[in-house]
C-alpha cells in the first residue's frame, strides 16, 4: 500500500488505522441506519458524541438538517484549504 498521508512512517500508519476504522465505522452506521430506519445514527454530532455533552438536543429533524449543513461547511473548508492535487 502506498498512500502517504504524512512522511513519517509511524504517524502515517496511525492515520490510516484512524482513516479506515472511521471508513468501517461509518459503513457499519450506514447499514444500520437502513436497519432501524432512523437517519439519527448518521448525525454528525451523534457520531462525534456531542450528545455525551449535549443530551437529545440534536435529536430532531432540525437537529439531523443542522448536522448536515455543518459536515458540508466543514468539508468545503477542508476542500478549499488542502492544496494537495
């Protein structure tokens, strides 16, 4: 496998570990989803464990809208600020 995410070694195999176990994690969130038939397993905050500090308060439609809006503004910055090609 050759993707280097940093040069060294030992930090960018812990980043892998990290990237695929998140990879894994929300594919298992995914089908679970569809299982339960509740979009609230795949609230971002939900999955960050904000609700570990917060109880219930993302737990509603506008809550799942909000959770979305703020992974995509969090992905816009990432994409606009990584200058990698």
């Amino acid at each position: 496998m050759d993707i280097k995410i940093v040069k060294n070694r030992y930090l960018n195999a812990v980043l892998l570990l990290m990237l695929g176990s998140a990879i894994v994690h929300m594919v298992i969130l995914f089908f679970w989803a569809i299982k339960e038939g509740s979009l609230y397993v795949l609230n971002y905050f939900n999955i960050l464990d904000v609700d570990l500090f917060y109880p219930n308060i993302f737990d509603s439609f506008w809550g799942n809208v909000f959770s979305f809006v703020f992974a995509v503004i969090i992905y816009l910055i990432i994409l606009k600020t990584n200058k990698t090609e």
